[in-house]
C-alpha cells in the first residue's frame, strides 16, 4: 500500500496531474486517510477533492482508511459517494484489506455500504477463507 508519487484521477484532475501544488495536496489527503483524520478528510472531500482519488497504486482515500482501520473515515467517505468496491491497482477491495487486517468494524461500515464481498482478487471471501474467519463469512452470506 504505498502511496509514493500520488496521481489524481478523475476528469477534473487531468491537466493538474503533474502541478507539484496538487500533488502535494493529494499527497496530504492520502496521508489523512492513512490516519484517520475524519473531519479534515471530510472537509477536503467537501471542498472538492474527489472522494475516490487514488495514488499511483490505484489506492483510493476508502482502501487507504480501510486498509489502516478507520471506520469513521470510511464512513465519512462513503457517505460523500466513495466507491466501497473500487479496487486498487493489484485488484485488492477495501473489503478484502479490512478482513486481510481483521478489522470488523471496517468490514461492517463496508458492509453496510453495499460492499460486494466476492469483488477483487483475492475477494473478501477468499481472504475471509484463507484465515478462517467463519464469522466474516457467515457476514457475507457464505460458509
């Protein structure tokens, strides 16, 4: 999950790609997602900054908060049209990284937001499998 030389994506963003001041920007609110800045994420988010914004991983702000196990900011993000399914360059889903990281509160707010625990590769399901979470399965509606 490495956030390295960020690129904002989206239509908007195109032609500021490379404009060292929004990198640095975009670069910041990785960073929040990353810890879980609730509020200051929110505010940017509602300021403009698209709420599925992703690295040069294909990481998005909700794999970010997920991945690092913030329910609030997941919840803030999805509440501002994030994309609970998006998945990162590797195929990787929120989801998937919040079972892969065994954070149930995480995989709850996805949960609710309609994540699909079958998306990505490994899914959530895989990965729920893979470490025999049979509560994360019964979750998902799998045994």
């Amino acid at each position: 999950m490495s956030d390295a030389n960020p690129q904002p994506q989206g239509p908007e963003s195109i032609e500021h790609a490379h404009d060292p001041e929004v990198l640095q920007l975009a670069s910041k609110v990785f960073d929040l997602a990353r810890h879980g800045d609730t509020d200051t994420v929110a505010a940017y988010v509602d300021a403009g900054v698209p709420a599925n914004l992703t690295n040069d991983k294909g990481d998005s702000l909700v794999m970010l908060a997920a991945y690092h196990g913030h329910p609030a900011t997941v919840e803030a993000l999805l509440q501002r049209d994030a994309d609970p399914d998006r998945p990162n360059d590797r195929g990787q889903t929120p989801l998937a990284g919040a079972v892969f990281k065994g954070d149930d509160e995480v995989v709850k707010v996805l949960m609710a937001h309609g994540a699909d625990p079958s998306a990505g590769a490994p899914s959530a399901i895989e990965t729920a499998r893979m470490f025999q979470k049979t509560e994360l399965l019964k979750l998902f509606g799998v045994e």
